[in-house]
C-alpha cells in the first residue's frame, strides 16, 4: 500500500531493508569491528545460516555483496576470508570498476540518449515504452535487472550507430551486477523506473535537450546511489562538551 503526503506528514516512508540487507549489515559491522579480523576465515555458510536464522541463497547474496565491496575474497573449497576492515571506495562488478563504469557510460549514454531522441524509430518508441511497462509492473529483482540492462541497449539501439550498442553490450554484464547491487541495497528500482520514464518520455517527445538531461540525472542519482552504499554517512562521535563535530 502506497501511503500519501498527507497520510505520512510529507515525510517519505522508510524502505523496507531485505533479508539479505539485514545479513549483509550485521556481517559487514562485525568485521568492521574485528570480530572477523584481516586474514581470518568467516563461519561456513551452514554456521552462518542457522546463526542468522536465514536461507543459504539470503546468506550467499550477502556474501557476494561483501566481495563487491572488498571486504572479503572467496575461496574455491576454503571458505571466506576476510582482506579489509573497511569497504573499497571503487567496488567492482564483472570485469570493471564502478568508476570506470560510470565515467564510461556518462560519455557514451549521455549523448546517446540524446541521438536516440533525434533519431528514433517507430519501432523503437514501441520497444522502450513495452521495456519501460514491464519493468514497472514487475516485482521480482532479478527479471528487474535483466529488463534494465535490454532498456539501456534499447536507448542505444535507437541512437541508430551500431557502435553504441556494442559498447553496451561489451559492459552489459557489468551493468547487471551494479544494477542487481544498487537495487538490493540501495532500494533504487521505483526511483530507476521514474528516471527510465523521463528518459523514455524525453525520447518519445523528439527532445534531445531533455533525453541528454534526463539521462545525466539517472547516472548521478547511480553514482549517488553507489557512494551512499560504499561509503555510509557515519555520526561523528560527541566531544567532550556533548557537541557533535
């Protein structure tokens, strides 16, 4: 049920956190205490699951999520070790760093979506308007993400230069894994469709000017997005006055 301004007093709801955001958080403040120190081993998933009262798919996404962040290294047959007390500042996904991503796709979809509201088809006004109803009324992340990463390469298809969508296609994977990392933990699906969709209308109305736009502010909202999970904003501890710093 979606609450109104007036129902909430004009505050925004709190998201709900995930089962496997909540594992992710308790097992990312343990080793950032040093209850799981640099070097040592974290419990096998089965310690860990009946631990946490969770399921091992909940559990593996949580640990996959900590690799992202560069906390921990998996193991093939050994386990989970655990390689930093605090979180990489430039995660990766795939086979590309988070910077290199987002300064990649700031060069190449900023000015495609613009190209693509110049250039569209027909046909490609059908295609992003069905992609962008889906993704709407879809609930499941995974089919989500997949229909986010065919959304991209449709923006780029309706630029009308095949060299576009091949430099998507070479980063789709990437763009998967940070999608499928951004949604999870930084509850960025309904704000992602509402940005899809002013791209989307920007394209359909011919405006180049606004899909290039709409297109800056969906990265900046991804890199945002990123740093706030990355690097969380932490309250300074008091001072000896009882003033924070």
């Amino acid at each position: 049920m979606n609450l109104s301004d007036s129902q909430t007093g004009g505050f925004p709801v709190p998201r709900r956190v995930s089962a496997m955001e909540s594992v992710l958080t308790h097992l990312r403040g343990a080793i950032e205490r040093g209850e799981y120190p640099v070097g040592g081993k974290l419990p096998s998933e089965a310690e860990l699951c009946r631990r946490l009262g969770v399921s091992r798919p909940v559990l593996r996404e949580a640990l996959r999520a900590l690799q992202v962040m560069g906390l921990t290294v998996s193991r093939t047959g050994k386990g989970t070790f655990v390689v930093s007390a605090g979180p990489v500042e430039d995660p990766t996904f795939g086979d590309y760093t988070a910077s290199d991503l987002l300064e990649v796709r700031r060069h190449v979809e900023i000015p495609v979506a613009g190209y693509a509201a110049a250039r569209r088809t027909p046909e490609d006004l059908d295609r992003l308007s069905d992609l962008l109803e889906r993704m709407e009324r879809e609930t499941d992340t995974l089919a989500w993400v997949a229909m986010d990463t065919l959304f991209h390469l449709a923006v780029a298809q309706a630029a009308r230069n095949p060299v576009f969508r091949r430099i998507i296609e070479e980063i789709r994977d990437a763009l998967a894994h940070q999608s499928a990392f951004l949604n999870e933990l930084g509850g960025r699906r309904e704000q992602s469709n509402r940005e899809h969709r002013a791209i989307v209308e920007a394209i359909l109305d011919g405006s180049e000017r606004d899909a290039v736009e709409a297109m800056a502010h969906h990265l900046e909202r991804v890199g945002t997005t990123l740093t706030s999970i990355v690097r969380p904003a932490r309250t300074a501890p008091p001072t000896e006055d009882g003033h924070r710093r």
